[in-house]
C-alpha cells in the first residue's frame, strides 16, 4: 500500500519530461496549490518527491480509450447509415475549416462507400446482359473513373459492378440496367445508316408536350423542374439527363456550311454520330455539288481517289501487288477503292485538317511507283498514242493524258482536240455498225456463224533426200 500511495504522489507532483511549457498562468498555479492541499500527508522520514514548478502531465486526463469522431464500426446496412448520420452531426458541431473537421469528412466519405458496397455486392453477377439491343459486359477494371449513362452518377468501380455495352459503349451500374429505356444505338447504325442534312430541325418545345425527347421526363426552359437542353443535331430538346452539354461536329453544318466547329448535342445524339463517324454515307455531288467550286482541298481528293481507281485493275491482274497487299494500303478507308463519290464525316474532318491530302498522296505515288518503276507486268499494260505515235508509254492515272470515255483509250491531253477524236473509238463504232447490221440482215433471232475447227494433220516423215513421203528412186 504505501508503495502505491508513492507511486500516485510521484504520478500527480514530478515534473514531465516531455512538457516544454516553461511558462504557467496563475490559474495553473492555484490548480496546483489544491492539488497539493488533497494530497495525503507522507510519514515522517519519507521523502517527498514534489515539484513546486510543474505538475507532471502524461494526458491522464483525456480518454484515450473513447470513440474517435466520426469512427464507427458497422457490419449491416442499418447500423451504417446510423454511423453516417452521426458523422454529419459531428461535421456539422466541429469548428469549421478544421483538422478534425477534415477528418470526420474523410471517415463520412468511407461510410458512404461501405454503405454502397453492401447495397450493391459485386457477387453473382452475370459477365454478359442483353437488354433492349444492348450487350453489357461487366467491367473488371477498377481504377477508371466513369459516369453513369443512366443515374449520372460516379461509378466507383472498386466497389461497385459496372456494365458497358459493346455496341453503343453505354455504362451504367448493375443496379441501373432494369432502368434503361433506350434501345442500343448500334442497332440504328445497322438498319438505318443516314444522317440528319437538315441544320438544327428546330419544332419546338411544345411539340414534344414539354417533355424530353428521351426519357420523357418534364421539362421546360426557366429549368422548373428540370432544365431544358436543345441538341443541334436533333433539334429537340433534353433534360439534364440525357444530355450532358457534349460536343460533337455537326454533318449537315459540314455538308452546307462547311462548318467544323463542335456543338452541342445529347448523349444519344453523342453516341450516334460517334459510331457514324467512320461509315462513307455521305454523296456530296448530290447534296452540295458547288461545295467543290469553293473548296480545293476537296477536288484534289476527287483526283486522287479517280487515279486511285484506275490504277486498281493493275493491281488486281498483278501477283506481285497481290502478295504484296498494296490496296490493304487503304484498308480504314475501303470506300475509296470502290468509287469516288462516297464520303464519311471522318474524310471531311481529315480533309480540313490536312492529312487526308497528305496520305493519300503518299499513296499515289507509291501506287504509280510500282505500276511504272517497279513491276514489269504492269508496265507493259501501258499505252502507246495512236495519234501523235510518239515513244513514250501513257497510263490512263496520268496528269498529261486523257482517257475516252467510250473506248478507254488513252491518249496525250490535247491530242484527241488537236486530231479530231480517237481512232480506236471509230474502229469500234464500225466494227459495232457491222454486227448490226448483220443482225438486221439475218432477222430477229441472232444467227451465229460455226467457228471453223481446227484439224490436225500429221507431220510427213522426211525421207533421206527430203523428197516426200513417196520417195521416187534414183535412175528410175
């Protein structure tokens, strides 16, 4: 006993070592004092250990073993959502802008995730969903940050399961695909692939009966109760739901105005000129022929992409260009090897740019290269003029001859004006009178001479003298 009554007066009265106050108020002092007036009166003989300076101070008097703020631990739904309406009173009682104000945050954030964990258990959940057209496949990356295309929320996707289509490239959260209402955007692109050419189809919000094209939900333009958001491309008008201010080329700004500066438009309307981008829809000798009296760029690509054509029958004919794989050249652009009318978005955007020019004439003279340098089959396709006759052999992609558009054949660029057409399109002509009139002659039914055959007869056998195969003999 009287070594615990020592070892207590020793705790209250030695000095701390690790107190670097060395100044106290007169308040601390007085404490002092009664404290010194409580303890008991030691034995005579004992030694009293007391400071009359400070009071040792080894934090006895704060509660290490109580509940930190905001720390709660909670194993249900129930007793977590608890926790978390604790931890916003304590946010809402600790002074502002302080340690332990941040603190109870952090934990309150770490609540909410616990609390979305359980709610939304990545257990049992299928890899594939197919719903309204859509092909989700569960995600299984989990530091990307993505947004939910339904509740336009976070998806944290270290505790939460996602899906993203694989058509459309919709994500949402498992909990979100029963929600979904829209079909998948890859299907339009599948059955219907055409473009809206009208600029911004405007009908009004009050055809849509205020509400929003998509999901239906009631809007109007004061934002009461939701916000009214017109998509360029559609005209119509969303809510904040389904249209998130994105910005997308608009085609028929392109086509008319050739307009290249982004606008914005509605998440479906996002998606749909996203898949389009790349798919050559778009005939532009039909919508806007004086498009290409006001931009060069675009009857330099017409060239190219005519050359580019005339020079596919050599390589079709050629082994050495099909083991080769030149036309694979052009494989993201398969358009431009079938005709030269056909245009994607995606062309136009290159073609402002810049680099569509620029590769496709890298492509050109490679082409050229090997039809006129490097392959002797295809050089020996070439042409000679039947008009000047001179030497040099003409391909029908070059810039200084000319092709007839009836006879295909190739000439220098002002021979066919300078000699008064192409001769070979005159041997055609007759040759064509000929059979027609032969087919008039011979009546209604075409009468088709017999092809003579071709009999073989055997070779005579020389005899010694050379003389035949009944040899006279000598002196006879």
């Amino acid at each position: 006993m009287e070594y615990d009554e020592k070892l207590a007066r020793f705790r209250q009265v030695h000095l701390n070592p690790f107190d670097k106050q060395h100044e106290r108020g007169a308040g601390e002092e007085a404490l002092d004092a009664r404290a010194g007036e409580a303890l008991p009166e030691l034995p005579p003989g004992e030694p009293e250990f007391r400071c009359p300076e400070r009071v040792m101070d080894l934090g006895l008097s704060e509660d290490h073993f109580a509940r930190p703020v905001g720390l709660f631990l909670a194993s249900d739904v129930q007793q977590l959502r608890q926790a978390i309406q604790e931890c916003k009173e304590a946010i809402l009682e600790l002074p502002e802008h302080s340690e332990k104000q941040k603190d109870a945050v952090v934990r309150l954030v770490h609540l909410r995730l616990k609390l979305q964990e359980l709610k939304d258990p990545n257990e049992d959940e299928p890899n594939i969903r197919v719903l309204l057209e859509h092909r989700f496949y569960k995600e299984k990356s989990k530091s990307v940050k993505q947004t939910c295309d339904k509740c336009n929320t976070i998806i944290w996707g270290l505790i939460q399961t996602w899906y993203t289509c694989t058509g459309c490239y919709y994500r949402c959260h498992s909990k979100c695909l029963n929600l979904i209402s829209k079909p998948c955007v890859r299907s339009k692109v599948s059955h219907q692939a055409e473009y809206e050419l009208s600029i911004c189809p405007e009908a009004g919000l009050d055809s849509q009966d205020y509400r929003c094209a998509e999901c239906r939900a009631p809007i109007s333009l004061r934002g009461v109760p939701s916000e009214a958001r017109q998509c360029d491309y559609t005209g119509q008008y969303y809510c904040s739901h389904c249209h998130w201010n994105d910005l997308a080329v608009i085609p028929a700004r392109v086509v008319h105005n050739w307009d290249f500066e982004p606008r914005k438009v509605s998440r479906g309307s996002m998606r749909y000129l996203s898949l389009m981008v790349s798919r050559p829809v778009l005939r532009l000798r039909e919508i806007n022929p004086l498009l290409f009296n006001y931009v060069e760029e675009l009857v330099e690509i017409r060239k190219l992409r005519q050359d580019i054509l005339l020079m596919k029958p050599y390589f079709i004919t050629c082994r050495e260009a099909m083991a080769a794989r030149l036309l694979l050249q052009l494989q993201d652009r398969q358009h431009f090897v079938e005709n030269d009318e056909m245009y994607s978005v995606q062309d136009l955007l290159d073609t402002h740019s810049g680099r569509l020019g620029c590769s496709l004439a890298e492509t050109h003279t490679l082409f050229a290269k090997h039809i006129k340098l490097d392959c002797e089959r295809c050089q020996a396709k070439g042409f000679v003029c039947e008009l000047c006759r001179e030497g040099d052999v003409l391909f029908p992609f070059d810039s200084h001859t000319s092709v007839c558009a009836d006879c295909s054949a190739v000439f220098h660029r002002a021979a066919p004006m300078a000699y008064g057409g192409s001769p070979a399109r005159g041997r055609i002509g007759a040759v064509a009178t000929g059979l027609h009139q032969n087919h008039s002659n011979a009546g209604s039914e075409p009468r088709l001479r017999p092809t003579p055959q071709l009999t073989a007869t055997p070779d005579r056998q020389p005899t010694e003298q050379g003389q035949g195969p009944n040899p006279q003999p000598h002196g006879s």
